[in-house]
C-alpha cells in the first residue's frame, strides 16, 4: 500500500481547505493507497531538495513569486502533480486566452488593447531616462481613444489586460466616461471590449479535472449573490457548448483548476472572461455548489495520485490550431473536434470509470460531513470571518439552508 501526500499551497482562505481536510481524512484506502493532506509553509529551499508531495493544489502562487518559483522546481525537477500548468498560468494575463481561443475560432467579442496611460518606470534605468525619452518619441505613436472606441462601439468594457476578481473593470457608456476611466488606469496596461448588451444569461462554469460546473451567474450582485441555484437553465445545446468552451481552454492551457464567464445571447455563446488562476471556490460564494466543487477537488486530486496520471508541462498548441484554422470546418463540427482533444487530455472516460470503481464510497463521505456538525462549524466560522456582525444571523441560516438543499438533493439521487 503506498500513501500519497497532497500539498495546500494556500492564502487566507479556511473555508474549502477545512473541507477538503474532512473529505480525504474520511475517505480511508483506495484502489490500494492511502492519501493525507498538509498546508504548505513558504520557506528557503534547496532547488534539489526532494519534495514530499505527489500533489500540490495551488492558490497562492499567482500573486508571489516565492511559492511560484518553487512549483516551478517541484514541476520541473520532481514531477510533483500540479492542478495548473505554472509555465502558462502563472505568466498568464487574460491577453493570451483571448487571442489563441480567437484563433481557434470562439466567438470573443471585438477586443483591442491600448497602451498604457501612464507607462510603468523602470528604476534601474533611470541613468538612461534621457536615452528612453527619445526611443519613445520615436516609436510610441500618439493614438485617438475615442476613435478605436467608435470601431469597437458603445457600451464597451475597460478591462486590465491581466485581470483578477473583477479590479478594474469599468462598463462604459460614452466618450467621456472613457476618457475618464482610461486618465484614471495609471499604470494599468487596458483592453478595450465590447459589451454583449441585453444577454439572455451569464454563465460562470467552474471545471475541475474532468468536471465543469456551469452556473447561472449575476455579476452585479453582492458577492454571496452572484450564484443563484438553477438547473436546467440551459439548453442542452448551449450547455454542452459552454461545458466544451470551458475544457478546451482548460485542456489547451494544460489547466485543470479554472473558472470560464461565457454570455448568452440570442443562443450564440459568447465567451468573455477564462483564465482565471484562482477561481471563486468560497462557501459564501457557492454556497449550494460548495460541496460538490470540494468533492470534485478530492476525485481528481485522487484520480491524479492513484492512476499515475502524469503532469502536462508542454502544450499540444499545434493539434488545436490545426482545427481552428481549417475553413472548411463549420464552427459546431470545430467545438466536437476540440471537445474530443479535450477530453481525451482530461481522460475524461477513464477518470468516471475510477470514480464509479473506486469512489463511490466518496459521496457518503460528503452527505455525512456536509450535513454534520463539523461541517456547520465550519460554516458559522466563515459566515462571522466575512460578514458584519449584525448579519450573522441571517447569513447562518442562509448558507444552511442551500448547503442543506445540495445535501437533501444529493440523498434523494442516491435513494
């Protein structure tokens, strides 16, 4: 029997990391191996000091360069699993995703990027500031604003070119909203993108491994909001659409811990936000998904560990270009193409053939914790991390009663 130990390279987050903690300690052996857990601390490190993790799931490294550089070791040197390729993800801004799925023919909207407002100084070269100056009266040609923005039309996005948690995104209406907002970036290096207005539905699919989960979502709401619980607000059509949008960005990417925003209107798919490094897995967040989004996390991280599945550094760019550019190919038979290039990365067959073999036990594992006292622990002690106090209460019996609702839905199908 060989154990296997899962690394949590984590920030402040309690919530996910609690539960995914239970779920493994409960799960015992399987297939023959046993698994533990342990939160990873940031320290010195020795580039050929042998790492004791087979998997690490990462949620720290897109914002510090001392844990980034170290999954680059473990990944490079040791063959430690990695959720998220670290070579693309952690060098990744929204710029890259845009074009290549462009390329491979999804339907972004009208995109441009603009320089900087203000360009970022370079202290160390401050000696050649003089030199710099000239270079960039040179080549950094004046452009018209408003010009790029009435080719693109109104309303548009003013996005951060490398994005995050929604800082920076500003809707805008008119010239002069734009002109404001763009005076007021900075630093920022912008897209300018144009608004699908008057869409049917806003979809925020969150895949792990071989799983996605599209989920009905209002951007404009109070975070705890944003997800409202809808099943069928698809058409099977369109779901299978966003769930091979989702995979194929995932597969291309070598990505397998990632959120994908896709706007629907008048049945076409518009996908406008998908390389996101950490995505929203917070109880306040998901609340009825939680549960499954956690459970979806331990099968895969298992799966990855107890089948030897090898970590993908390099991408296979050029078996999806070979699709994408064909012009004799219609968009739909393009998305079965990618959809069977996606699938086959994610083993997605093999990958539910171990999960009925070997983890069925798994889903009474979550039924147990996700309706038990430890579970509600938990959840009162993240509710009174993130709300005022005097919501406490409400917010309580909130996330009771939707964490609840999965656990009575998921009893029923297993009657």
């Amino acid at each position: 029997m060989s154990e296997f130990l899962i690394g949590l390279l984590l920030g402040t987050e309690e919530d996910w990391p609690g539960a995914f903690e239970a779920l493994v300690a409960g799960l015992g052996a399987v297939d023959g191996h046993t698994f533990r857990t342990e939160r990873i601390a940031n320290e010195p490190f020795d580039l050929r000091a042998k790492p004791r993790y087979a998997l690490v799931i990462d949620r720290l490294a897109w914002w510090y360069d001392l844990p980034r550089e170290w999954l680059k070791k473990v990944a490079l040197m040791d063959d430690v699993y990695l959720l998220n390729n670290p070579f693309t993800f952690q060098s990744m801004e929204k710029h890259s995703a845009y074009v290549a799925m462009m390329r491979l023919g999804l339907k972004v909207p009208e995109t441009w990027m603009v320089p900087h407002k203000s360009p970022t100084p370079i202290a160390r070269f401050d000696y050649m500031a003089s030199k710099f100056a000239d270079v960039a009266s040179k080549y950094n040609l004046p452009f018209d604003l408003s010009e790029i923005a009435e080719q693109i039309g109104y309303p548009l996005y003013l996005k951060p070119f490398d994005g995050g948690q929604w800082v920076g995104v500003t809707r805008i209406a008119n010239e002069q909203e734009l002109h404001d907002r763009y005076d007021g970036s900075g630093e920022r290096l912008m897209h300018l993108q144009a608004a699908v207005e008057d869409f049917d539905v806003f979809v925020r699919s969150l895949s792990i491994g071989a799983e996605t989960m599209p989920m009905h979502f209002a951007p404009d709401a109070p975070l705890h909001e944003r997800y409202s619980v809808q099943h069928d607000f698809l058409t099977p059509e369109l779901g299978r659409e966003v769930v091979t949008i989702s995979r194929l960005v995932n597969a291309f990417f070598r990505w397998e811990f990632n959120s994908c925003e896709v706007i629907v209107k008048d049945g076409e798919a518009y996908p406008i936000d998908y390389a996101n490094a950490s995505p929203d897995v917070a109880l306040t967040s998901l609340h009825y998904y939680f549960p499954w989004a956690v459970t979806a996390l331990v099968k895969w991280s298992v799966f990855c560990c107890a089948t030897g599945r090898s970590m993908r550094i390099n991408q296979s760019t050029r078996d999806f270009f070979e699709v994408g550019d064909r012009d004799d190919l219609p968009y739909e038979e393009k998305l079965d193409r990618y959809r069977e290039l996606a699938d086959a990365y994610f083993q997605v067959d093999e990958y539910s053939e171990f999960c009925d073999e070997h983890l069925s036990r798994l889903g009474e594992v979550a039924l147990e914790y996700f309706g038990g006292a430890e579970f509600d622990h938990l959840l009162v002690e993240t509710v009174a991390s993130t709300f005022p106090a005097h919501e406490h209460d409400a917010m309580v019996a909130r996330h009771r009663g939707l964490v609840g609702g999965w656990v009575a839905d998921q009893s029923a199908v297993r009657r």
